[in-house]
C-alpha cells in the first residue's frame, strides 16, 4: 500500500535487479494468499500488522544472521584461499593484489564452480546490468585474472574457456567453508 507502487512490485524489482539483500514484508495484508505471493515474490519473510516490537526485532536479527553466513564464505583451489569477509585473495598465504572487478570476477566464478558462464551472464553479475560494454571486456578480465592465478596462463586448469559457450571454473579441488 504504498504510494504508486505496492510492496510486491518493489520486492519483484529487487529480485529481477539481482539484489540479494534480505526483504522483510510488514504490512496490513494478512490472507494466506498474499503472503505466499509476497514470499514466492522473493520476500524472505512476511509480517502482518499488528506486530510486537520484539518479534520484528528477533525477525530482523534472524535474517540478518542468515544473510551474514553467505557473506562468509571461504573457498580454495589449489594453493589459494579466498576469503569473502575479506575480499581478499592468498596463494599460500601470502596476499594476491587483485582489482576490484577481478575479484567480483574470481568469486562469481567460485560461487559458480563447475558450471558454464557465458559472457552475458558475467557482464550481468559482475558488471551490472545496465552497463553498455562489449563482451570482449570479459575476455579480457578473464586474461588478467589467469596471470595472477593459473600456473600457465596459456593453458589454463582453473579458468577454462569453452568455446561458442563462454567460461568455466574448473570444480575439481574446489572445495568452500
């Protein structure tokens, strides 16, 4: 009931923009039905008036809790180590510089590990949707993050290209905490 748009159009355009941020829905609707729109919408939880101050409360620290373990992530392949609350990459414990976007590059692809990325998919998760750039910027991306982690870039075994299809991580070795 807000004005112009309602609560389910927002939490729509929020999930079709990518956004991963946790939605709690308070509001005066309280069928059945539309509480499971709003959750099937992409609504993590769904309240109804009238609420208690230390119910929201606990809600809003649940989801909070349960969004943070995502943000924890730890993954290693071979001799590196990245670490997500850091946003830091380690070869054998020692820091690896990486740009921003090669990060966003490298923890795509481990999230991802083991299937198939086009070019499109990554312009979209690591660029962001409304950025007009070719395809090849990726290709390019891609080339400078296997200098700092491939053994030989030229023959790669972490990043590999398919051709026609776009990229893979390689899953083998790949393994998260």
């Amino acid at each position: 009931m807000l004005p112009k748009k309602d609560g389910f159009e927002v939490c729509r355009h929020l999930r079709l923009e990518g956004v991963k941020a946790p939605i709690l829905m308070l509001t005066a609707r309280g069928q059945e039905s539309e509480k499971v729109i709003g959750l099937e919408l992409g609504a993590d939880d769904y309240v109804t008036k009238p609420y208690g101050p230390r119910e929201l409360r606990a809600r809003i620290k649940a989801l909070l809790r349960r969004a943070g373990e995502d943000e924890r992530k730890i993954y290693h392949f071979g001799e590196f180590e990245l670490d997500t609350a850091r946003c830091q990459l380690r070869r054998a414990g020692t820091v690896v510089d990486l740009k921003p976007l090669e990060y966003r590059l490298l923890a795509t692809f481990l999230k991802r590990a083991g299937r198939v990325l086009t070019r499109q998919q990554l312009l979209d998760e690591v660029w962001g949707r409304d950025v007009s750039i070719t395809e090849r910027v990726v290709d390019n991306q891609v080339t400078n993050l296997r200098k700092k982690i491939e053994p030989d870039p030229d023959r790669p075994r972490h990043i590999v290209s398919l051709r026609g299809l776009g990229y893979r991580f390689d899953a083998e070795g790949v393994t998260e905490r």
